[in-house]
C-alpha cells in the first residue's frame, strides 16, 4: 500500500474526523429542519388569519340573515293580518252569520265573504285557491275584492251560474301562474226565502233543519263533480234552488274542514262531517274544528280550515 492511501486510510478512521463529519451532517438537518419549521408557522398563522377573516365574514352574513328573516316574518304577518281584515263581520241580524278561518301556513288560499246586494239578496262565496303562499293569498283576495265590490262587467250578481262563468273567464290559470281555484256561491232571496246556488269544483254546504222528533236533518247542497275555475274558458256552471225555512242553518266551507286522517286510518267524509254537525249547536265552525284537529291528533291540519255559518 502507498503511502498517500495508509493516509487517507487513518483519517477515515480517525475518530476525531468521523464525529464532526457527523456533528456537521445532525447541524445542517437541524437548520433544515428549522426552516420547515418557520415555513409551517407562516402558513400556520395565514390559516389563523383567513379562519378569523372567514369567522367575521359568516357572523356578519348571519346577522344580515336574522335581519332578513325578521323582516320577512313580519312582511308575513302584515300581509295575514290584511287578509283577516278583509273578511266580514259576524253578523246579528238575519241571516246571521258567524265563521272560523285558520290558515294551514302564514297565508293560505281560503277566504269568503258575504253582502247584501240589495234589500231582497244576500250573497254568500266561498272560495279555495289552490295551494299556499304569498302567491294563492294575492289571487285570494283579488278574488274576494272583485266579488265585494261588483267589478265583473256586464255581470248579474243575483245569478250564481253567471258570476261563475264570469270567474272563470276573468282569472284563466295561465295568466294566474297556473293557479286556479274552487268557489260556492249562493244568492238567498228574503221575499221567498230561496236559496240558488252553483259550484265550481267546491264541496257542497251543509244544510241542517230540526226536524219534529227533535233531531237535526242534514242534507248536502252543491256538488265537488263541477269543473275548477280558471281551467277551461266559457265553462257553463248549473245552478240548483232550495227554499229554506226559519231556523234552518247553512255551513258554507272548504274541503280543508274535513279532509284529515282519523285515528283508524279513514279519511274523513263531507258526508262524515254533516252527520257530526247535525248533533251540534251555538258556534259550530269552532267546535268543529276542535273535533277534526282532535281526530288529526291535535296537530295542525294539513289544508286551511275555514267555514261559514248562517242562521235564517
């Protein structure tokens, strides 16, 4: 062996020179280390910031939602309390009149309504647009106003088949976003104390008359076979005649005031209903409502509950 290689040789194994080889080597992948370590804490401390940037940015959108929300629900509430303040007042003198109206949701599509047109006539509607909502409470009461006030030219309010075909004409779904909507509509003459009435696609009233043996009959007015309203332009709707007697009692309603599930699983009949109401007396829309929601579990009911009772 030469001697430069006995050398190289000794200093390789020289424990001097291995150990700073070593100390060198543990140095530099602490100071790698290190910067690793500095560049983790920078993008450590960019995520802290961008989190508390991201934290106030959703504080400040969450208020602006409560504020939002809040102003919404009382938009709701005004529009709920303008449609209740459009119904009519009970009335004492004869017919008398007294009603339940409780929306399924804020608003609902039920309304009625009922004037006289004259000395001799007395009108009675109601209606049930379809659906819920902020759009079927509008058509509502457009309805409603347009029948209070007589806005249909050309149209005898004293004929029930012509003030539905008017309807019909004047609201065509296609330019009520597809909505359309059922009515009864009922003129009762005083001088003889005739009832003439037409339907469309709306539940028939519930007549109820004492009979001699104390007991109450009752008898369904009306028909739900006729065609909606707005959905086929220059519909013909029949109009029926019924004469009533003093003490008789009319319930003018909407299929929501009885379409609800009973505890054996049946749903519940118009016919159902009538046979219930003819064992009732005094305020029959809110006793009958406590029994149907009492069948619906004490639960909101599905569909808006409203009914009109008139005492001639």
């Amino acid at each position: 062996m030469s001697d430069k290689s006995t050398e190289a040789a000794a200093f390789e194994n020289d424990p001097k020179h291995g150990a700073g080889s070593s100390e060198l080597a543990i140095r530099a992948e602490l100071e790698d280390l290190k910067a690793e370590h500095a560049d983790l804490k920078l993008l450590y401390e960019a995520m802290i910031e961008h989190g508390e940037a991201v934290e106030d940015q959703l504080a400040e959108n969450n208020i602006l939602l409560q504020e939002t929300q809040k102003r919404l629900e009382a938009e709701l509430a005004d529009a709920a309390n303008y449609v209740m303040s459009i119904l009519p007042e009970p009335r004492e003198e004869a017919p008398r009149t007294t009603w339940s109206l409780v929306p399924s949701t804020e608003l609902g599509g039920d309304s009625f309504g009922y004037h006289d047109i004259d000395d001799d006539h007395f009108a009675i509607y109601l209606i049930d647009v379809c659906g819920h909502g902020v759009g079927a409470a509008l058509l509502s009461v457009t309805i409603i106003n347009v029948l209070r006030a007589g806005a249909l030219p050309t149209t005898d309010f004293k004929n029930p088949s012509e003030v539905l075909f008017r309807l019909n004409n004047a609201f065509p779904m296609e330019r009520q976003n597809n909505m359309f909507f059922t009515i009864w509509y009922g003129i009762y003459q005083r001088s003889s104390r005739k009832l003439t009435f037409a339907s469309g696609g709306h539940p028939a009233a519930i007549h109820l008359r004492p009979a001699s043996d104390g007991k109450v009959q009752n008898r369904l007015l009306g028909s739900e076979q006729g065609m909606v309203i707005g959905a086929i332009p220059d519909m013909d709707f029949d109009a029926d005649e019924f004469v009533l007697q003093p003490g008789d009692r009319l319930l003018v309603l909407s299929d929501g005031t009885y379409e609800v599930e009973s505890p054996e699983g049946d749903v519940v009949s118009l016919a159902d209903l009538a046979e219930y109401a003819s064992g009732l007396s005094g305020h029959l829309p809110d006793e009958l409502y406590n029994w149907i929601r009492g069948l619906n579990s004490d639960s909101p009911l599905p569909d808006d509950y409203s009914m009109v009772q008139l005492t001639f």
